[in-house]
C-alpha cells in the first residue's frame, strides 16, 4: 500500500504527516507493506526543503525528513498510491481538478476518520506560523489513516 500526504507546497504540513505517519508505520512494523511520501499541489517550493518551523518541530518530535525537498504530485502518484490525502478543501479541489478520473476515489481529507472533525481541514502553518499546532491536529489525524490502512491490509 501506497499513501501520499499532499499540501499546497509540500513544505510545511505534508512533510510533516509523512514523518508523522513513517514513525507510526515503524512502530506498529507496517514498513514492508506501506510506504508514504508526501507532495504539493503547487510549484512553488519545488527543490526546497521543508519549511525551518516544520523542521524545528520533526526535531522536536524526533521525526526524520528523510532529506525531503519539495515535489509536485504528478501522474505517477495517481497511479501507484491507494490513499492520497489532503490537508485542506482548496488542496482537495486541486487534487480532484488534477488526478484522472479513475483516482478520485484515492482521494481523501486529512480528518475525514477523526470523529467530530470530519471536514476540518488543517490550516496551512505557512501563513499561521503555528507549526505546533499543526503538528497537534496532524497526531490526532495520523493514527485515523494508521487504523484505517491497517484494516485495509487485513481485508
């Protein structure tokens, strides 16, 4: 199983829940059936590495980056990942208007399992400079898509 957490520029929040997310798939030994990547809808940071407050907060955390640099998510992701899911509606938008018809179902919001938050996306901490916050509504999240996956691979 393939999962790709997707921002606007894949320097903030998608890096972060995937070293979130590569942490928690080390824990419950999931790393020789899943594998996670993380990418942008956007252009913009292509090259850079993630942003110095997400970066601050996977030290803090003890999370590796695995020396990420931004990407756009392109046809490929389309076509391998089982799960790619978005940080917020405009992300969404932006991943339904690019994927071919036969990978919208892939699609998916970050708190679509959290109950009670279903349709609460997780502000971009670009603009917000709340890196911990994101990191906190990011670990309520991440163990949501944990069981889900796990669940998936035991079907």
């Amino acid at each position: 199983m393939h999962v790709i957490f997707v921002c606007l520029g894949n320097i903030c929040r998608s890096p972060m829940a995937e070293a979130m997310f590569l942490k928690e798939l080390q824990q419950h030994q999931l790393t020789d059936q899943v594998t996670v990547a993380s990418a942008a809808t956007s252009t913009y940071e292509i090259g850079n590495r993630p942003h110095p407050g997400s970066q601050a907060i996977m030290q803090k955390y003890d999370l590796d980056d695995r020396g990420h640099t931004a990407r756009q998510i392109n046809s490929i992701d389309f076509d391998h990942a089982d799960l790619i899911i978005g940080m917020d509606d405009q992300n969404l938008v932006d991943l339904k208007r690019m994927a071919p018809q036969q990978d919208q179902h892939k699609i998916h919001g970050i708190n679509e399992l959290v109950a009670g938050k279903e349709h609460e996306p997780i502000p971009d901490p670009w603009y917000t400079h709340r890196f911990q916050d994101t990191y906190d509504d990011l670990a309520l999240a991440i163990p949501t898509w944990i069981e889900y996956v796990k669940q998936q691979l035991n079907q």
